[in-house]
C-alpha cells in the first residue's frame, strides 16, 4: 500500500502536502505532483493537507480515479520500465516529466460524462 495523488491536484499543483512528507517522497511533475510509490512509509501525514483532497491511501482511490494509482508508479518508471529512486524532491528541482497516460487519464470535471 503507498499513498498517490489523484486528479484534483491536476493543474492545481498547491504544494503544501510536500511540506508534510518526512521522507521527502512527493515529486513535482509538470501538470501534478506525484508520491513515490516504495519511498512513500504510508505516513498519511499529507493526505489531510491537500486543500483540494487530492491525496487517497491506493486501496481508497475511487473507480474513475483509478488510473491515477498506476500513473503515480509511471512517473518513476524509466525507458525500460525501471522503477527510479531518485532519493527525494526538494524544492526547485525540476519538475519530472508527465507521463504520457496523464493526457488520456484526465478529463475536467465539467467535461466528464
Ligand atoms: Fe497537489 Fe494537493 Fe499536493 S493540489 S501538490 S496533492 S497539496
């Protein structure tokens, strides 16, 4: 079990969940932030700060935010499928590339059927 960011933080990248994380584990990607899938301890210390509730333990991610469970482990995953370590975020790093599923994963509210 791991905690991973869903899609209220899309576009909203508020941030202060990473001011939580004692293990330093939540990355900026460059539409979201993501939680790293086996650095994260399943503290939940972020999990009730996110102002737009974006953040859910995986086995509590809703039907259609289900993709977003597997996006946060494809955002560490190198060419080959490689789980990365890069070792925790800090402040002005870059951002981390999107995965490309990102694009197909998220819908607007207002435009979902
Ligand atoms: Fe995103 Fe919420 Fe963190 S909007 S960056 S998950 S505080």
């Amino acid at each position: 079990m791991t905690l991973v960011i869903t899609s209220a933080c899309v576009d909203v990248k508020d941030g202060i969940c990473t001011t939580s994380c004692p293990v330093d584990c939540i990355y900026e990607g460059e539409r979201m932030y993501y939680i790293h899938p086996t650095e994260c301890i399943e503290c939940g210390m972020c999990e009730s700060i996110c102002p737009v509730d974006a953040i859910r333990y995986d086995d509590e991610v809703d039907g259609d935010e289900q993709p977003f469970v597997a996006l946060n482990d494809a955002a560490f995953r190198d060419s080959d499928g490689t789980l990365t370590e890069p070792g925790g975020w800090k402040k002005g790093d870059a951002p981390i590339k999107d995965p490309p599923d990102l694009a197909t994963c998220f819908q607007p509210k207002k435009e979902r059927v």
